[in-house]
C-alpha cells in the first residue's frame, strides 16, 4: 500500500502542449557550442592530480593494479580509458579533452531525457545547458581530470533511463551501468542506492526478482571493498584512506545541510564573489537558500498534488551522496569543486521528480527556463578563470617534468615531483584558494615512476626548445626541479686550483660567471665571505649552491646531464675572493 | 490599485517630516564639504559645457554640478547651512513623492511606514550623513517625479515626466534605472498608445547616448568581462545589502561603526525573492497588475548597472547605492501587495517592524553624522593650514590629502592645491579663520599642523657652510635614546649629530605628530620655517642616541 501521500509510480510522461515547439534540436545546437567552449578553454591544460598516477603509478594491467582503489574509489573503467589513450596516443594528445567533453555531452543528453519527463522539455534544456558549463565544478567539467565522475554519472543517469523502461531488458542495462557507474568512482554509490529504492518502491513487476539489479552491483562492490583492504595504495596520491570518525557522523547533519547548500549555490550561479575575477566558491547565499528549498519541498508536500513513489528514489540519491561526503576524511568539504557536480544533477533531479505532476503555468515555467540559463553566464565564467589557473599549472609541470628528463637517471627515484609544501610556496594551492597562481602541488608522482611512464608511453613534458620559450614562472620551475634533482652544492676542494681570477670589494659585490663544465672553486681570503646562487633556464639565481667562509675555498661540480645548456652562477662577496678552476 | 485613504494620515507624514527635517539639520552641524562635493567646487573651474559635462567616475553629473556653482556663487562656501537646507528639502521630497505613488497601492497609513523608513534612512550614510546627499537624493526625487506624472496618462504628464526624466539621468545614473522603468511602463501599460508616448523616454535617452558617445574620450567607466558574466552574484549581493538596510539588521552587534554587514539581509534578500516569484508565478500569480514589472525592472536594471562596472570603491553593499535600492524595494513591495488591507493587529504588526527596521538606521545616522562632524573639522583645519602657507609657497600639485589608504581620517580631499586657490581667490572659503584654529580640537590642530609642513615641503636641507651657529643649544641624552623639545626661532634651525633618529614638529596641536625624516649623521641640516599669517611659533623636538647641536637659522 502507498504510503499517506505516496502513490503507486506511473510511467506517465510530461508531454508538451499541443504546438509547443521540441527543443531538442536546440539542445543539439547548445552541446555543439559548449563543445567548442570547453575544447577551447581546455587549451594548454595537461594531466591534474588523480592523471598523474594513473600515468606513473597504474603500471600494469593485474587485478591489483586495476583494482587497486585511488582514494578508496574504484575506478577500473576510467584507469582503462586512460590506460587506452596512452598507449594509443601518448600523454600529451587531445585525445583525454574530446573525452571528457564527449562525457560531459552524454551525461547533459541523459540527463535532458529523465528531466523532460519530469518538467517538459524547456526546463529539461535549460538545465542540461547549464549542466554542460557548470563552473561550480570546474575540476570536472573544465579538465579532463572530470573523466571519472563523468563516466559514473553517465552510467548512473543511464541506469536510471533504462530502469524507467520497466522491462527485463531495461533491468539488464540497468545492472550493467551500474556496474560500471561503481566501477568508475564513489559517485556510482548514490545511483546504486536510488536504483535500489526505486527496485524496492516502485516499477510495474514484481519486486522481489528484481533485487538483482542493483543488488548484485552492489554485492561486488563490497566484495571489492572488503577485497581491496588488504592492499598497498600505488603512489602518494592514491593513498587517502577512509576515515569514518565518530566525530564525522556528529556533523553529518550538518555537513548534508552544507551540501545541499553548495548545490543551490552551483545552480543559481550565485557562488560567485563580485568584483573578484578568479574562481571562488563563496557560500554566503548557500544557508538562507537551502533553507527556502526546504521549505518550497514542504509546501510542495502540503500543498501539492500527492507524490509519486519514485520520489523516495530521487530523495535518496542526494542523501546517499551527501552523506558518503560527509562521512569520509574531514578534508573533503562539502563545497569542493568536484563534488558539485553530483550534487546538482541529484538535486535537480529530485526537483524535477517532485515537479512530475505539478502544473506549472508558462510564465513560471518561462522564469525557471531564465534563472537556468540566466545561471550558466556565472558558471561558463567559473570554466574559463579555472582554466586561466590550470594552464599555468600545467606550464609548471611541464617545465619540472622536462627538469627531470633532463636530470635523467641522477634523479632519485623516489622523489616526488612535486612534493607537498615543497620547493616553492605550496602552502596555499591556488586552485583551492580561488587566489593568484601559485604552483600547484598536484604530481605528487615518484620520478622514477615517471620516468618509466615517459618510456612507455611518451612524455607531457616541455621539449627543451619548448623550455626556453615558456614563460619565466615555468623555467623558474624547472630550475627549482633540477636544484631537487641533482642538489648541486659546494664541496671542499679535492685537488690545487687553476686559472685563478681574484676580484676585492670593501662592502658588498656580486659576480655572474658561467660555469664551465668542470666546474668552479671558489677562494676566499680570511674576513671575507661568498654565497654562491645558480641557475639555468630561469632568469633569476634562484638556487642556493652554499657558502664559502673567509680563509676556505670550496668548489662546485655539476654532473653531465641531458642539456648541453649551460649553468649560470653569481657570487655574492665580500673580501677578496678568488674564482679558479677545480 | 487603490488603498485606503485618511487625512490624518497626511498630518502623520507632516509630522514625521519635520522630525526628520529637524534630526537631520541638528545632526549636520558643523559639518563641511565632503567627498565628491569638494570635486563640484575645486573640479569645476568654469560654466562651459566641457566642464559641466564632464563624468565623474563615469557618471553624468552635470544638475549637481550646475547647482553646486549657483549654490557657491550666491551664497559662499563658506557657509554649509544653505547645503544643508537644500538636502534636507531633497530628502522631504523624494519622501513625499515616494509617498505619493505608494499610497495609491496600500492606502494612505501603510505607505506611511516605508516612508518614514526612506526619510530617516541612515544606513545610506554617504547620502543621509550630509548634503554629499544631494546628488542621489535629486536623481531619485526626480525619477520618482517622473513615475507620478508617467501615472497620469496625458499630455501634460508626459511633458513633465520626459524634463524629470532627463533631470534625474543628468543627475546620476540611477535615472537610467528609471528610464527602463518607464519604457516597462510605456510597454506594458497602455499597448499601441505606449509607443505614441515613446518619445518621454526616447528624447532623455538619446541626449544621454550623445553624452556617452562625447564623454567616452574621458574614460572612468570599467565595465568588466567578468563582472557580467557574475552579474547574478553581484545582484544578489546588492539585494542582501539592500534587505539588510531596510531591515536596519546591517549593524554590528559588538562594534559600533559604519561598516555594513549583510548577513541578515541574505536571509531576507531570499525571503524577499521569494515573495516576489510567489506573488508573480504562484496561485494568484495572474491577477497582480501587470505594472508590477516595471517595479521589477528598476531595481534589477540599477543592481544591474552597479555590478557592471565594480571597483574598490564600488562594491555592491557600497552605502550610497542603498538609498536607490531601497527606493526600488519597496516600491516593488508595495505594488506586489497593492490593494491590500491591514486590519488592527496588522497595523501593529506593521508599527513593529518599522520600529525594528529604523532602529539600526537611526543608530547610523548618529554615527554617520558623529564621523562627518569629526572629519569636516579635519578637513576646514586641514585647509587653513594651507591657506596659512599660502597659494605662492605651496606646490600647485600637492594633493591636499594623500591616499594613504587610512579610513580615519578619511582622505575625501583627493584634490591639488592649485585649483583650489584658484576656486577660492577672493572668494570666501570653507577653512577657518586663523584665529579659529587654535580653538578647535586636538585631532584637527595635529592635522593642521601635518598639513601645514607637507605645504611648506618642510625637510633638513645641509646647511650652508656660511650658517651661523650662534645661541645654539647641546643635548647629550642620558638615558639612551632621548628627546628634546624646543621653540624654534623665526625662520628654522639647524641641527647636528651623529645619531638623530627623529625630527617632529608642531605648532597648533599639542602632539609632535609633523615627522621629518632624520638628517645623515653628523651633517649639519637646516630646517628653514618660512613665515605665514600666523603669529603663532613653531616647537620641535629631536630624537637621538648621541649629543645632538641645535641652532637657531
């Protein structure tokens, strides 16, 4: 029996007026022009974070490789693609941008087709139109690093699709697609879940032979995650272990409440901070707007017509979703990029489920189409000011992964790329912040591993020539990689010095000397003092080489390396100090 | 669209008026030119059109402007009542107009709170604090004129609304919000007549594109790529902060001050919209006047045009942009409910919250008009300093306050010394009598005399070789390091030592706040002090960590 206020599902369909024009045409129109933006604003980017290790640590293709979980998430469909596109194409193609954004436009179409049964086709496109430019997830929709979540959700949505078919045929694609939303990333989890309320709650057959559907995904799914305890995470990156802490389910509220808040804030567009050009998550509007959605969803339980089964579904998949983030490490917070994307399609979708069988007058209707494309402006703006941020991180970890090709086989092999914290200022990674670039700590990858990547599949990295012409912030880079790599430093001298040129200074000086292959020693008389600063494709001594004290001479040998390029040294004295050969 | 009518309601808003009229006038003395009032009388040399075209941060400002130099021509700068007089009748109008075309929607008693609320609406301080007012006051009083005569439908109506309408467009550039406002109400009001009427709105509209397209040459508009695309967040903002103002739940609960906060107002910016979209889409979404559009398109055109072109200065929760919005709101507001009737706990309920609301305004306004009071007298002592100094000995381009990016005392008298001599040769100024000076404060003495050594460039010079060092006084600090004040003889000192850390001088206050930077040690310096129309003497005082030598010049 339905419960008061629930009603047994129908399979009813919203149909247009009579004379209402289809906008799936138009909808076409819009996906070609988002395509065109997104492979635009896409320029210059390369691999971000999670791609990284799936280029240098996923090594292999034995289950425990493949299934090794990145983050606790199973994603063996998308290590799979990118696993295909760099042995068909190398690292550095726009094979993984024409993906994402061909993800991106099947999860819009999917998308459109369960929201125009729900809220007719006007709504439906103009949702999935701002779907397609949905700034407030910039780390997926804007960088191929969305390929994970994006081949969940489209999974997910198509489960969903072929579930509404009511048929063992439907069923069968049902399970299928979730199997692969679960095998591709976490976000498969709340579809899993809604597919199993809806099996539970709803559809036109009995229920009780249907619990394979989403019952047997999930089945393997524990299996997996009961299977994959046992293992070691491949890289840094990959290691991020649940952590569900008592203190993590006190905030639970708390945390769905924020959620919900963020996905508001990601459909009105209104997370944007004025006057400030960079992409920023501002959850100011985000507690007054959940709170108003919460009371049209209870006026619309009060006052509206009596709700469809498949409701308790679509109420369940925001809940799911929210609740997994908030019960998982402290760090993952509610507004971080990626999870808003999840987040407005479920909230959207449980929108347009309790719309079903409301009337909704043209002008109201007219309104909504509005504030949605009315939103995507802000969004699409969102895109393009993250894409600004990632591509000149991505100018930095080409020049450091050409520092370390150049390094060749003196780079330790476990030394991150770029460690946490590390060489320059990496305390406040800019995606985050929303503030001016600093280098983002994202190929959190061993060298060694790199390198071995590199030979098998090719390299991301800047060409040598490619170095020289790249901007000063990225040689810069470089130099501060090949200052981890190699550590050039003074050594007390091991042999008589040659070809001595003594210079005197009273108060401070300063030398530039190239310095030759074999080297340089450096003499300094008692009362004196030489710091020496090197440098090689940047236009600054950035690295320190140490300190010569009065009455010592020490000397610097730099190994033989993958550029003929010259290092460049100054000196920075006072006394007399002697520059010879070692 | 009708309410109810009741006379006594008048005598209320006659009452409330000349309570208003009253605070605002006791508030506001002894207060001065501030901020962009200063700019109509020192960048405003002449009455040619080039001059009084000329944008002001991008915004047509040529009616106050014109008014500005009438003002000064007949009556002086020297006097501010005038000013004062004339903002205040500007704040009773726009009230009183306002009133008028809310009182034709929810009757003569409802009206009267949010006109009681605009009057006395301190939370727009820049234009409640003092007549800096004018401008914004004029531009809405004659949009709302224009509203009224657009209402009555005939010829002569039209007439008036097309001069408001240009008035209030060539007052600020909130008349362009009114503008739409008018072409909504040319369009949905009237059918095929509207576009007869086109030409109300079209003449103002197209003398300002020609204004546009001539002042584009001068620049200061910054309309920004980003700035629209993010326009719903900068609407939204602007919403919050206009809620939060009408509310009067802007203040800090802790600190008092002038900074708006704008967390409360989120909560009813979301309350509001949601009152909006329920009263224009939900149940009774088909029997509200169609009108209502036009009280849509005001405000969204103004927070529109506000969040185009942001700056630092031009942020969306800016306080002069409140007043415009406010207006709009609740005219919004009033026209979304038109018809409606309170009964008695209603007016109660409406008492209430009015209370609620002008609480934190009121609260403002005294704040407002305490910080203008303290800076006009900064600013009157500022400039008899260098009145003191004179037009001869002063740097024609000394910015008279520099932008230091302090907020006390605010530096509002962004303007060089040369126009402003030339704006007052002869003429009666707002600075002090010299003989003022000493009586005033404290803080204004110790701006006086920091303004009075930026004039004089007063810095240690080396001194001559030829310098006599006669009467001259030793200083050997014990402990280390010390200080040592003197009266400085007619026409500077000289001063050496081999480890001066500080030269500070004063003459009006009583603080040695005038700091010039220490001399080389051991070097003889000179600190030549011309003479002025001050009897006054000058005092000094060095610090230093060795024996110092200190001569009269």
């Amino acid at each position: 029996m339905p419960g008061p206020g629930l009603t047994e599902s129908q399979t009813s369909e919203r149909l247009p007026p009579r004379g209402e024009a289809d906008p799936t045409r138009l909808l076409v129109v819009a996906m070609v022009l988002a395509a065109g933006f997104l492979l635009w604003e896409t320029r210059g980017q390369t691999m971000l974070f999670d791609e990284w290790s799936f280029f240098a640590d996923y090594r292999g293709h034995s289950p425990s490789i493949l299934l090794n979980p990145f983050g606790d998430n199973l994603e063996i469909v998308p290590i799979l693609i990118y696993k295909t596109v760099f042995a068909l194409f190398g690292p550095a193609s726009i094979a993984l941008r024409l993906i994402t954004v061909a993800l991106n436009l099947t999860c819009a179409g999917l998308f459109y087709v369960l929201m125009r049964r729900r809220v007719g086709g006007w709504i439906a496109f103009a949702a999935a139109s701002l779907l397609m430019v949905l700034g407030a997830a910039a780390d997926v929709v804007g960088a191929s690093l969305g390929i994970a979540i994006m081949t969940a959700v489209a999974c997910g949505l198509g489960a969903l699709i072929a579930l509404e078919r009511g048929d063992q045929r439907g069923d069968r694609i049902a399970c299928l697609l979730l199997i692969g939303a679960l095998a591709s990333n976490s976000i498969g989890l709340p579809f899993a879940v809604g597919a199993a309320v809806l099996v539970v709650f709803s559809g036109p057959r009995p229920r009780a032979g249907r619990w394979w559907v989403a019952g047997a995904p999930l089945l393997l799914y524990g299996i997996w995650r009961l299977w994959s305890l046992h293992l070691d995470p491949l890289g840094p990156l990959a290691a991020h272990p649940t952590d569900i802490t008592l203190a993590n389910i006190g905030t639970l509220p708390t945390s769905i409440a924020d959620s919900l808040a963020d996905a508001v804030l990601s459909i009105t567009g209104l997370y944007t901070q004025p006057g400030i050009a960079a992409r920023t998550f501002s959850t100011d509007f985000g507690p007054p707007l959940a709170v108003a959605v919460v009371a049209a969803l209870v006026l619309r339980i009060r006052r509206g017509p009596a709700l469809d089964r498949r409701v308790l579904a679509y109420a369940a998949m925001p809940l799911a979703y929210w609740a997994a983030i908030a019960l998982v490490a402290s760090d993952r917070t509610p507004s971080v990029s990626r999870y808003q994307y999840g987040g407005a399609i479920l909230l959207l979708l449980l929108s347009a489920e309790l719309a079903r069988d409301v009337r909704i007058a043209p002008r109201l209707q007219a309104a909504i189409v509005a504030a949605l494309l009315i939103s995507a402006a802000p969004n699409a703006y969102n895109i393009h000011a993250s894409s600004e941020l990632l591509r000149q991180n991505a100018r930095m970890d080409r020049a450091e992964m050409a520092a370390i090709e150049i390094a060749g086989d003196r780079v330790p092999y476990d030394l991150l790329v770029e460690p946490i914290g590390g060489r320059f200022d990496r305390s406040t990674p800019a995606l985050f912040s929303g503030g001016q670039l600093t280098p983002l700590s994202d190929a959190l990858i061993a060298a060694g591993r790199y390198r071995s990547a590199v030979a098998a599949f090719g390299s991301p990295a800047y060409s040598e020539s490619e170095l020289d012409a790249s901007p000063a912030e990225a040689r810069a880079a470089a130099d501060a990689e090949l200052a981890a790599a190699l550590g050039p430093h003074l050594v007390p001298v091991s042999g008589p010095l040659r070809d001595c040129h003594r210079r005197t200074s009273a108060g401070p000086g300063t030398i530039e000397l190239p310095v030759p292959p074999g080297g340089v020693a450096i003499r300094v008389a008692a009362g004196g003092t030489a710091t020496l600063s090197l440098r090689r494709f940047g236009d600054s001594y950035s690295i320190p080489a140490g300190t010569v004290a009065g009455g010592s001479a020490l000397e610097l040998r730099l190994p033989a390396d993958g550029s003929s390029r010259a290092w460049g040294a100054q000196l920075a004295y006072s006394g007399r100090v002697e520059v010879c050969a070692p | 669209m009708t309410g109810e009518r009741d006379p006594r309601a008048r005598w209320a808003l006659a009452a409330v008026m000349v309570a208003a009229a009253a605070l605002l006038l006791w508030l506001t003395r002894t207060e001065t030119f501030f901020a962009d009032e200063w700019n109509f009388l020192v960048g405003y040399p002449d009455w040619s059109p080039g001059t009084l075209l000329h944008p002001n941060s991008g915004n047509l400002i040529a009616a106050p402007a014109v008014l500005y130099k009438t003002m000064t021509a007949v009556f002086g700068a020297d006097d501010y009542l005038p000013f004062r007089l004339l903002w205040v009748g500007l704040d009773l109008l726009s009230a009183g107009l306002f009133y008028s075309l809310t009182r034709r929607r929810v009757g003569d008693w409802i009206a009267l709170a949010p006109t009681t609320l605009l009057l006395f609406f301190g939370a727009s301080w820049e234009v409640f604090g003092g007549p800096l007012g004018i401008t914004i006051l004029m531009a809405v009083a004659a949009g709302l004129g224009m509203l009224l005569c657009l209402e009555r439908g005939d010829r002569a109506g039209d007439a008036g609304a097309a001069v408001l309408l240009a008035l209030s467009i060539a007052t600020y550039t909130i008349g362009l919000a009114f503008a739409v406002g008018a072409v909504v109400e040319l369009a949905v009001g009237r059918g095929r007549e509207g576009w007869r009427r086109a030409w109300v709105i079209a003449a103002p509209l197209l003398l300002y594109g020609a204004w546009r397209a001539w002042a584009a040459k001068y620049g200061g508009t910054d309309v920004g790529f980003s700035d629209v695309l993010t326009l719903p967040g900068s609407v939204a903002n602007s919403m919050a902060a206009v809620c939060a103002a009408i509310s009067g739940s802007f203040r800090d609960p802790v600190n008092s001050g002038l900074a708006l906060h704008t967390e409360g107002g989120r909560v009813f910016a979301v309350l509001l919209a949601g009152i909006v979209v329920w009263r224009l889409f939900g149940p009774a979404g088909r029997a509200v006047d169609r009108r209502v559009w036009i009280f849509v398109a005001m405000p969204l055109t103004y927070w529109a045009l506000i969040g185009a072109n942001l700056g630092p200065l031009r942020t969306p929760d800016a306080s002069r942009y409140l007043y415009g919005g406010a207006v709009f709101v609740l005219l919004l507001l009033t026209q979304l409910y038109a018809g409606t009737r309170l009964g008695r706990r209603g007016y109660a309920v409406l008492a209430v919250a009015l209370a609620f609301c002008l609480l934190g305004n009121l609260a403002n306004l005294r704040d407002a008009s305490r910080f203008l009071r303290d800076n006009g007298d900064e600013n009157r002592g500022e400039l008899t300093a260098l009145e003191l100094a004179g037009p001869g000995r002063v740097d024609r381009n000394l910015l008279v306050e520099p932008l230091t990016g302090a907020i006390t005392p605010l530096e509002d008298m962004a303007f060089f010394a040369g126009p402003y001599f030339d704006a007052f040769a002869g003429e009666p100024s707002p600075a002090y009598p010299p003989a003022e000076l000493p009586r005033r404060p404290e803080h204004v003495r110790v701006r006086a005399d920091i303004e009075l050594v930026r004039a004089f460039a007063l810095t240690p010079v080396p001194a001559p070789p030829t310098a006599a060092l006669g009467a001259c006084l030793t200083f050997a600090p014990n402990p280390v390091p010390g200080t040592r004040a003197f009266r400085v003889a007619p026409g500077g000192f000289t001063v050496r030592g081999a480890a001066i850390t500080g030269i500070a001088l004063r003459r009006f206050g009583d603080e040695f706040a005038a700091t010039l930077s220490p001399p080389p040690p051991g070097q003889a310096e000179l600190v030549a002090i011309p003479a002025d129309r001050s009897p006054l003497p000058w005092y000094a005082q060095v610090t230093t960590s060795a024996p110092v030598t200190i001569c009269p010049a």
